[in-house]
C-alpha cells in the first residue's frame, strides 16, 4: 500500500509540472491554460491558502484542491499534448512558484486588513 501512495505522489508531482509547462503551451486551450497556471502555482507554491498548522484543514486543501485541480486540467487537454507535457516534466525540475506565493500572501494579507478593519472599533474601545 505504501509503494501505490508513493507512487500516486510522484505522478501528482509530474502532472503538477506538466500543467505548469502546458499553461505556457500556446496549442493549450484557453480556459485550460487558465486553470493550469492557477493549479500549478497553488501546488508548487511553498505557502498554502489554509497553513499546514490548522489541524486536518491545513493538509485537506492539499489532498482535495491539487488533485481535483490537476484532474480538471488533464481532462480539458488532449491526451496527445498530456503525454508529450508528462514527458518534458519527467525531464524537467521546477523550482518553487514565487508567483503562486505572492499571490496567496495577497489573499493572506487581504483577509489580515479586512479583518483589522472589521474589528478596529472593538480594538480601539477595547484599549481605552
């Protein structure tokens, strides 16, 4: 069983890079090109939309998002161009996403000011 999970885990990490390396294949179809990028860099990202630390949810969105990420992507690609991306990933190493990153300290950082805003008068009655 831990020869199938290892498995599994190494295809995922193949087909991550292979949607990263079809969102820049102009022979990809739009929405998939869309779809690729947005999976790719939430995947190789080294920052998560829900941190590791919260128990059960923080490993959750890495086990249902990617894969439900990359399964779309795969499906809206033809299995020609999948093969040939499947291919080059296995002959290439990507390194981290810092574009996946920023984008989700943009999230983070989004969500730290609405919630300073939403709770500044309770802050500020709060210290008087």
């Amino acid at each position: 069983m831990l020869a199938r999970v290892r498995q599994w885990a190494r295809a995922v990490k193949r087909d991550v890079v292979a949607i990263w390396i079809a969102a820049h294949d102009p022979r990809v179809p739009w929405l998939a090109k869309l779809i690729a990028a947005a999976a790719a860099a939430y995947a190789l990202s080294p920052i998560d939309l829900i941190p590791d630390v919260i128990p059960v949810l923080g490993y959750l969105d890495d086990l249902i998002i990617v894969p439900l990420g990359i399964l779309l992507v795969v499906r809206l690609i033809p299995p020609g161009l999948m093969a040939e991306f499947r291919a080059e990933a296995e002959r290439r190493a990507l390194s981290p996403s810092y574009a996946g990153a920023a984008a989700i300290l943009l999230v983070w950082a989004i969500v730290l000011a609405l919630a300073v805003r939403w709770l500044w008068p309770d802050l500020i009655s709060f210290l008087r």
